[in-house]
C-alpha cells in the first residue's frame, strides 16, 4: 500500500475510533508482556465497542494488516516492522452488575472483574485473579488456574463479525470451550466484544480469602519478575511440561535474552533485550529436544505475530 493512501486509511480511522490520532510507530514491546517486537506502523485505541465494529470493517475491507491485542500476555510480535494497525481493546473496560450477573466489556483485565465481583459479594471468577490478561484474550484462550477457568462461570457473549458486520450473542454451547481452547481460536471471523458471567452469591470475606490464596500460589511458583508471557506450552496428557523440560536439562537454558525459567521452566523469560526471534528458537528448541527425548509433542500456547519460521523449526500451530 501506498503512502498516500496508508495516511488516507489511518485518517478513516482515526475518525472511527473516536480518538483524535492514531498512535504512529509504536515500539510492539510496550504492548505486550514479554516486552519484545519490532514497531507497528500504527496503534489504534478505539473509545467504544461500537468504534472498534467500525474500525475492524474498515480496516477488512481496505485490507490494512491488523491485529487485536488485550493485555498483550500471550503474544509474541515479530520484531520487524508490523505494516498495519494494531487495535487495543485497553479504553473498552466497562463492568456492569445485575443481581448474580456481571457482564464485562472485553478491554477489562481479569483481575479487575474479580474485584467487581468481590465487592458485590460475587464468587466463582477467583481462580482468573493475577492472570494479566483482559476478558478478550481470556475467553479466546480460555484462560483458568488452580483447576478452574473462565468458561466455568461464562454464561453467554457478545461476538461481531468482522465479516458481515453483524452483532450477536453466542451461548456458552456455541463458545465451544475445552482446555484452554474456545470458538476464537477455530475461527478468525468474529472477535468478542463482552461477556456475560453468571456467578454465586459469596461473603466477601470469603473471596477476599480465595483471593489471596491464589496470589500466595502463583507468587511461589511463577517467575513474576521477569518478563513473560506465562505459560509457554500447552499441557499435553502426557503430563506437566516443565517436568518433561527438566528431563532434558534445559531449566536456565538460555539464547539471547530469552531464557527457560529458572524458578517455573514451563515458562521462558525475558533475562534483558530479548528478541521475538530468541523466544522462538528457544520454543523450538524445547520442542525438538522433548520430542527427540520423550516422543512427546508440544505445542505452544503461546502466540507468535509475524515472526518468521526458521527452517530448522518444526513449531505445531494449535
Ligand atoms: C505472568 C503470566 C501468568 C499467566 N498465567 C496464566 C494462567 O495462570 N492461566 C492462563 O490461562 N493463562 C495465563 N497467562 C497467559 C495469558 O495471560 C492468558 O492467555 C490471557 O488470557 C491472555 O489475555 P490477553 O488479554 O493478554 O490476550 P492477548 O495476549 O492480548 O491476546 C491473545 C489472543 O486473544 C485475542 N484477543 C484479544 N482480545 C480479543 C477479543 N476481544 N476478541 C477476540 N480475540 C481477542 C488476540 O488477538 C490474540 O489472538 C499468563 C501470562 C503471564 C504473562
């Protein structure tokens, strides 16, 4: 795409967006978690669920590269130039709370919502407490912990089609969730806009409770000092991928700035200037070395934007 005609589309949606400017070459490492990625030529902010609708099917059909990020924690962008828009869901965070219901707009971070409910004396999202993602990318991701997640308390949602422009709510039966997995992942048409949580009527004091108990947990077991973007496999039924790590002596491997956790080796953390491209050897390195070691295939959970695939990679998609 032109010049001219790349500075036309971002006016289109500058307007659409009801922000007055688009940012312009937005450094991708401010935007998600394990703080790596090149720049993307523009990062757009939408004010309303209703401007983002709008700014999707502009950008469909002017065909502008584009990227949805929540809270930027499970993806990795590729750390060249990102040629397009990225859409950041982070102005679109309303909560709002009716009898048992809470229905949550998908721009608000997971903890956010469990603290809504907590002090609505509303239990059953506890478990989604200190995952640093949004109700988006949780849904999409069926985020969980501690041998829950989100799905369990998700009673239906509002998805758009950034095909035909149309607006419906899915039940959770059409959401399609299993371990880790949703409707989101299988198709790229439609992306959420909110979702609607039926939750239990709880003391507060409880909650508050569970609340810090799971804080406790993942303080112990995760690398929170570092940056990262969580787990980094999916957990085949083979068993827990940082013990089948640990099988093949790669706990503190490490290729640039990326390294395999020392605390929690089912994660890989970014030690200083990492590059996407160190993450994703380092992915595929743990896959060759398990699948060589155990015959056990792992796929990431993880996701890698634009990052190029070297030849000696064999990296499963889901
Ligand atoms: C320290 C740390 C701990 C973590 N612990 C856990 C854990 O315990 N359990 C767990 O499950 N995960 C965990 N994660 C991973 C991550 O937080 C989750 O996968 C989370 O659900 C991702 O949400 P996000 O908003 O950051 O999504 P993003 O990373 O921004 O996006 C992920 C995907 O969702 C899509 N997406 C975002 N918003 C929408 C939307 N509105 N509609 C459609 N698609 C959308 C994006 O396009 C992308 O494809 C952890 C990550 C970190 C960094």
């Amino acid at each position: 795409m032109g010049i001219f005609a790349r500075q036309q589309y971002f006016g289109l949606l500058s307007s659409a967006s009801d922000v007055p400017a688009l940012r312009r070459n937005v450094p991708l490492a401010e935007l998600c978690t394990m703080h790596v990625g090149g720049l993307a030529d523009a990062v757009c902010t939408p004010a309303s669920k209703e401007a983002l609708c709008r700014c999707l099917l502009i950008a469909r059909h002017k065909q502008i590269p584009y990227a949805l990020f929540g809270g930027g924690s499970n993806i990795i962008p590729g750390d060249g130039f990102f040629p397009g828009v990225i859409f950041s869901t982070a102005a679109l965070r309303g909560v709002q709370i009716s009898g048992t219901k809470i229905k949550a707009d998908c721009g608000c971070r997971l903890g956010d919502l469990v603290l809504a409910a907590a002090r609505a004396g509303l239990g059953g999202l506890e478990c989604l407490y200190g995952i640093p993602g949004t109700v988006g990318g949780g849904v999409k991701m069926n985020a969980g912990a501690h041998g829950s997640d989100i799905a369990s308390c998700l009673e239906a949602a509002t998805m758009f089609s950034t095909v035909t422009g149309e607006k419906r709510v899915f039940s959770k039966n059409e959401l399609a969730f299993s371990y880790r997995m949703s409707l989101l992942q299988k198709t790229k048409e439609w992306i959420l806009l909110d979702a609607t949580f039926a939750c239990t009527p709880t003391e507060t004091q409880r909650i508050r409770a569970r609340i810090a108990e799971v804080t406790k947990k993942r303080r112990e077991a995760q690398p929170l000092s570092l940056p990262s973007a969580g787990s980094v496999f999916r957990r085949p039924k083979e068993g827990e991928v940082w013990r089948m790590i640990d099988m093949c002596d790669l706990r503190g491997y490490t290729i640039g700035g990326a390294q395999i956790s020392k605390q929690h080796a089912g994660f890989i953390v970014n030690v200083g200037g990492a590059t996407a491209r160190d993450v994703h050897r380092l992915v595929c390195l743990v896959q060759e070395r398990v699948l060589g070691t155990l015959g056990i295939s792992l796929v990431p959970e993880i996701e890698f934007l634009d990052v190029k695939e070297e030849e000696t990679c064999r990296l499963q998609r889901p």
